[in-house]
C-alpha cells in the first residue's frame, strides 16, 4: 500500500513502512519497524543506484548520515501502529533534510 501524506509518499510492505527523498546528490531513506527497542523510525543517507533491474541503495556504515527519529517502546508491530510511528519521524521532515545537509556540507570542508 502506497499512501502520500502532505509531505511526502510512503509505502507499507512486509512489517515495515518507508519513505524516501534526496537531498543534494544523497538519497534518503526513512525506514519504521520493529526493533529491539519497540518501533523505530530511522533516516538512513546513502547513495542510489538504479542502473541495476532492481536498482540498490548502499551506504557506507559510520560514514554516512544515520540517526533515528521515532521509537514507540511499548507498541506492537501492526500497521496502525508503524505508520503512526513512522508519520512521527515524517512531521520532522524539515528538521531531518537540514541535518542531512549540515551533514555533508561539515564532511565536504
């Protein structure tokens, strides 16, 4: 299921929802499941290879921006409940592509 929120699309798929966006030539991707610390909504920058039939997104780890932006501890792993957490991180949108700019933008001087 695809839904499109004000801000941006996201879609459900096997016990997770994700979102994604680019920012300067990164890609991000805004993933919710379920973790060991209940449900959680991470922002993950990497790059985006779609030359492949599948495409692939890679990200090199500690190198790359990774934060998370929501976690639900005590919430079970229904639909409802991810995409509640997931509109979470969503409503930081703004917050989350300033990071990731100030991200690259301190790595690159």
């Amino acid at each position: 299921m695809t839904t499109t929120t004000t801000t941006l699309e996201y879609k459900v798929t096997k016990g997770q929802v994700k979102s994604s966006f680019d920012v300067g030539n990164k890609h991000v991707e805004i993933c919710t499941y379920k973790s060991h610390k209940g449900l959680a909504s991470y922002a993950q920058a990497g790059e985006l290879d779609l030359s492949g039939n599948l495409g692939s997104f890679s990200f090199m780890m500690f190198g790359d921006y990774s934060k998370t932006w929501a976690i639900s501890p005590k919430a079970r792993a229904t639909e409802k409940n991810l995409i509640a957490t997931h509109l979470e991180a969503l409503s930081k949108l703004e917050e989350i592509k300033a990071e990731v700019k100030a991200f690259y933008e301190k790595e690159n001087n």
